[in-house]
C-alpha cells in the first residue's frame, strides 16, 4: 500500500506537452462543406433574384394602340332659308355636332338678317374633337374609310317682320352630314 501511495501516476512528458493535434483534412473537409453551402446560397439568391427579374421587368405585354384626342376642321355653309315674304331676323344661336350622340363640336351662329322668300348663308368653321367620345365608338373605322358622318342641331329663335307687324318664329336645324377627311368637304347632307 505504501507503494501504492507513494506512486504517482505521471503522465507522459510527450502528451503532456504536445499541443492539441490539427488535422488538417478535417479542417478542408470543413472548409469545402462552408464554401459549397455559401455558393448554393448565392445561386439561389442568383435565380430567385432572376426570377422577378424576369417576371416583372422583362414580361412581354401586348402593346395598347388607341386613338387620341382627333381634330377635324372643316367649313360648312349654315343656311337660314325665309319662305316669308316679310324679313327674318334671327337671334345668334349655337349649332353642335355630334358624334354618335355625344358632342364633339359647338360653333356659334351670329345674329342675322334672311331677307324675304331669300336664304341667308352663313359660313362657320368647326373643330371636331374626338376627345369626349368614349373609346368603344366606330370612330377609327370610319376614320380609315376618309369618311365621319355627323349630326348637327341648332335652334333659332328670331321674328318675321312684315309691315310693320311682328311675329314670333323659331326655326330648327337637324342635319346628318357626312364629310369627306381627305377634301374637308362635306359631301353629303340630309336635313
């Protein structure tokens, strides 16, 4: 027993100071195992990143083609036609064209005088603008033909004056017309 306690057990003086052992494979094993996982990471991140790229930016849409606000100018000839044998004086009035219904132009018609069983002819200018129409209207199509076909309405309201007695007249204006894009002529017409 007293060999027993006087025996120290000592380690070897080589494990004692050897420093922890480095195997390198494991460390490389390691490494190569970060490095793959780092470039699948960027990969992925490369594809998604590719994905709404492609997705969003690079999509293919079909391209919109309308038409825009279209100015037609033409002139017309307003006819105040007196089948009276006294003068027609008539007050200024606005005649509108239409489109299908809807308004794409307003000329004023100044104050006149349409002498007896005479016409008087009034020369206006009208801009049709196409910029109130709604955007299902055969428009282009006609547009394409050289030909737009317009409704016109004007009411006059004005006096017959025959010796000296007056009397109280209104007339109406309701006219389909149709007009030659190329000419700026109307070219037909239906009152």
């Amino acid at each position: 027993m007293a060999d027993n306690a006087n025996q120290h057990v000592y380690p070897k003086a080589d494990e004692e100071l050897a420093t922890p052992t480095f195997d390198s494979k494991e460390f490389g094993r390691k490494n190569r195992i970060k490095l793959a996982i780092n470039i699948a990471a960027f990969l992925v991140f490369q594809i998604i990143v590719s994905l709404v790229f492609s997705l969003i930016v690079t999509r293919f849409r079909t391209p919109k083609v309308t038409l825009g606000m279209t100015m037609v100018t033409f002139t017309t000839q307003v006819r105040v036609k007196n089948t009276n044998f006294g003068l027609y004086e008539y007050d200024s009035t606005n005649a509108t064209f239409m489109y299908q219904g809807v308004t794409v132009a307003q000329v004023t018609i100044p104050n006149g005088k349409a002498g007896l069983r005479s016409t008087k002819k009034v020369s206006v200018t009208v801009n049709v603008n196409s910029n109130a129409l709604p955007s299902n209207t055969s428009l282009t199509s006609e547009l394409s033909a050289g030909f737009l076909i317009l409704n016109s309405h004007a009411e006059f309201s004005g006096k017959v004056v025959l010796m000296f007695v007056m009397k109280k007249k209104s007339a109406e204006m309701n006219c389909t017309m149709s007009i030659d894009l190329s000419t700026k002529e109307v070219q037909a017409m239906s009152c």
